[in-house]
C-alpha cells in the first residue's frame, strides 16, 4: 500500500500544475542527457517525468510525448530489459496517441526483434505495409 495514496487522491490545480512543472523539467533533462547520448540518465528523467504526470493526472498528450522519448532511449540504452520497456511504451502510444502512428508502429517492430519475437515481428510488418503501402523502409 506504501505510496498508492498518491494516485488515488485528488490534486488542486496548483499542486498539478506544479507536478506538471516538475515533469516538465526531468523531461527536459531527459533531452539534454539523450542528446548527449547518456541513454541511462535520459531513461531515469524521463522515468521520472512520466511517474509525475501519470500520478497527478497530467495531460494525456504530455504522457504520449514522454512515452515516445523514453521508447527510443530505452531501446539506444539496450539493457536486458529495455525492449520490452520500450514495447509497452509503443502499445500505450498505439492505444492512446493517433498522431505519432508511424513512428511507433516502426519502433514496435524494431522491440519485437529485439525481442526475438520474430512471427509477431513479421506479422505487425506485413500489417504495417498494407496500411501504408511498400514503399515505407521498415527496420531492420
């Protein structure tokens, strides 16, 4: 039971603009550390962000953005665990954020690879390639 008191209660719009503020900021500092290829410290911010946002009931968007950066740096960091991290980062941004569809279904098949789910892998490719045609370079 620990911190669950922390979901379930409510926050005035102070306290979560405040927690948006601070989301802000770690995912800022996920940026920063991404961008110089710091995949460990981008992953822990952006970690942090996303717990901010999701305990406060940020905004749905803010998540889906946070969501995004965190899947690409998880799979750069490429820890034992990191793919299927990014995977369920990719199924809640496929659920839940229409406009970032393409990326995510290529970074979804990357995670399926890296996961050696090879007949999940060629059966979301050969979904990807009837709804957006062939001439879509898929990864590799």
């Amino acid at each position: 039971a620990g911190n669950t008191w922390r979901l379930r209660r409510s926050f005035t719009a102070r306290e979560r603009a405040q927690y948006e503020r601070l989301a802000h900021e770690r995912q800022m500092k996920g940026e920063a550390a991404g961008s110089r290829q710091s995949w460990t410290e981008a992953v822990r911010h952006y970690t942090a962000a996303l717990g901010l946002l999701e305990g406060c009931g940020g905004d749905l968007a803010d998540i889906c953005d946070v969501r995004m950066h965190r899947s690409r740096a998880l799979l750069r960091r490429d820890w034992t665990a990191d793919a299927q991290i990014a995977l369920w980062d990719c199924e809640f941004l496929l659920q839940n954020c229409t406009e970032v569809r393409t990326n995510v279904e290529l970074r979804r098949i990357k995670c399926l690879k890296k996961l050696r789910l090879f007949q999940a892998a060629a059966n979301a490719c050969a979904d990807f390639r009837e709804r957006r045609g062939s001439g879509e370079r898929l990864p590799k």
